[in-house]
C-alpha cells in the first residue's frame, strides 16, 4: 500500500469535508471511498472537478 493510499485511509473523513468545501459540486457518492479502489476514486474526483489526477492528490497532500 502506498503512502497516498495509507493517508486516504487514516483521514478520509477530514480530506473528504475539505474537498467538499472547496469543491461544492462533490456529493458523497463521488466521494465513497473503498479499500484498494483509490485510483477510481481520484478519477471519479478528478473528471467531477477538471483537475488532473496529480491536482488532486497534491491537493489531499497540501491538506492533510
């Protein structure tokens, strides 16, 4: 498991409150996490959002 993915898992439920501030348009369907499925994740944000999958990661590292 990467490090990416052990910070999804240990604060999710803080980077998800910050995506939906900054990010409105994210509902909690888009923003289901599931164990070993975090590259679906980020696509699901990413194409929701228009940022590219590096945007978003780097935006959950800068916040978390």
């Amino acid at each position: 498991m990467s490090a990416f993915s052990d910070k999804l898992k240990g604060n999710w439920n803080e980077v998800k409150g910050k995506l939906k501030q900054e990010y409105a348009e994210l509902t909690d369907n888009d923003l289901m996490y599931k164990e070993g499925k975090e590259d679906e994740l980020l696509g699901n944000i990413q194409q929701k959002i228009g940022k590219t999958k590096q945007e978003v990661k780097d935006f959950i590292d800068s916040c978390c």
